[in-house]
C-alpha cells in the first residue's frame, strides 16, 4: 500500500469512527460532500489545503504523515531523492536563469509551468499540490531552511500565465524576501554572458555537506560527488559575482511588477 492509499484509508476511518457522514465531515472542514467523497473513493489526491483543515478542525496529524511519506510520490521517480534532501536542508542556494524557482512560485504560476510541461490533467492537481507543499521548509518552525535565490532578470519579462500571473508572482518574491531567511537577488541583463546560462542548479546543505541538483529536459540529476558539489560550488560563487545586492533586486523586481499591471 502507497503512502497516498493509507492516508485516504485514515481518512475514511477517523471520520467514520467518529460517526460522520461525508456531508457533516464536510460542512465542518469547510469542503463539500462530493469533494470528500471524490477523496475517500482515491478519485481526488488528499492535498495539503484540505489536510491542513481536517488537522484544524479534528486535532488529527495527517499533514505532518503527508509530509514525511507522501510528498513525493506524485514526484518524478529521478526527483524523489533530491526532494528528501531538500526537505533535510538547512540551506538552499538555488540558481535559476528560465523561470521562477519552485519554492517561491506562486499557484497560478506553478499550475502554468506544470500544464507548460505536459502534465496530464488527471495529475496535474496532484503535481501541484506537491510543489507548493515543499515550500513549507521555508516556514517550518522554529527552523526555517534558508533560501537564497538567484535568477536571472530575463526571467522578469518571461510573461508565463499573463500579465496578473505574472504581477502576483513577482509581489510574491517581494514578500518573501522579506523574511530573514529568505534572500533574493537578480542577475542585471547587462551582466551578458556568464557562467550560469548552462542552466538551473540548487545546493542543499544537508548536515554541513553540499548535494547538488542540476535541472535537465528529459529528467534531472542529483549529484553528491565531492568533486562534481565543488564544482558546482565554484559555478555558484561565479554567478553571485554577477548578481545585485538584495536592495537593488528588489528594485528591480518592483519595477517589473508595476509594468506588469
């Protein structure tokens, strides 16, 4: 039995061992009966919006199991390691020249880029539900992940979901940059060629050692070889070079965000 099965098996046996129906399950949990139904029958994944609520409402634990044998699953198979990594970290340097990266996307932005890269529509609320959930770590308490983001200011103009996508998305990095432990910083167009336009790559510091991550068109790759995270280590600190201070990316990013209204 998957991760995804025993959770919704729980499900339906903590609201029926309360002597609910799906009807008064729903009206306390602020779904409706068909949405629950449509869950417990395996016919809808159990996503965190709706976890989060039942934990609320009943007390129940469900999203911390989501979390450590769910999350992955509606992953693809060659991520799934790096997910776990990634959930361990307590640093993440994170270098993106295309598209906003994951952990700061907003949902209409990530529904865009995910329908973008072909997922069936059955799964695309599943694969949704997982990328926003791994955002979590950046508000875990009392120990958030650190986050620093580096992207390109291309990236800025790409309009991906129309321009109300796009503004939401950029007030969004805004926001988040904020907190301090998240830290944002934009490669000026006027830096032209450097090292990083070979692609997307994250570091994870996971118990004081460096896992790479390196995006890819057919899958990506994780990669934990001293010598390959050094490498990428030296790529990472090449990049930074290019990158404004966090004060003139914010700049930056508001300025887009007003032309994008």
């Amino acid at each position: 039995m998957s991760g995804s099965e025993y959770l919704i098996s729980e499900l339906r046996r903590v609201r029926e061992s309360m002597g609910l129906t799906q009807e008064s399950w729903g009206e306390r949990v602020h779904f409706s009966a068909k949405h629950v139904g449509s869950i417990e029958r395996g016919e809808r994944p159990a996503l965190p919006n709706y976890l989060g609520m039942v934990d609320k409402v009943f007390g129940t634990a469900f999203m911390k199991f989501y979390r450590e044998f769910v999350i992955g699953e509606h992953a693809p198979v060659w991520l799934r390691p790096f997910i776990e990594h990634e959930q361990q970290a307590s640093l993440l340097r994170v270098f993106q020249p295309l598209a906003v990266p994951g952990l700061l996307q907003t949902e209409a932005y990530a529904k865009t880029i995910i329908t973008a890269y072909g997922a069936r529509e059955e799964d695309l609320e599943a694969a949704l539900g997982t990328r926003l959930t791994r955002q979590e770590i950046l508000h875990r308490k009392p120990d958030p992940c650190q986050l620093v983001a580096v992207m390109d200011e291309w990236m800025l103009h790409r309009e991906i979901g129309g321009p109300e996508v796009m503004r939401e998305q950029l007030l969004a990095i805004l926001a988040a940059s904020e907190s301090p432990s998240i830290r944002v910083h934009i490669v000026p167009t006027s830096a032209g060629a450097y090292l990083g336009l070979d692609g997307p790559f994250t570091l994870a510091t996971v118990d004081g050692r460096s896992v790479g991550y390196l995006e890819g068109h057919l899958k990506g790759r994780v990669v934990e070889g001293s010598e390959d995270t050094a490498d990428l280590e030296r790529t990472w600190e090449a990049v930074r070079e290019y990158a404004l201070p966090g004060n003139q990316s914010r700049d930056v990013i508001m300025r887009m965000a007003e032309k994008w209204t």
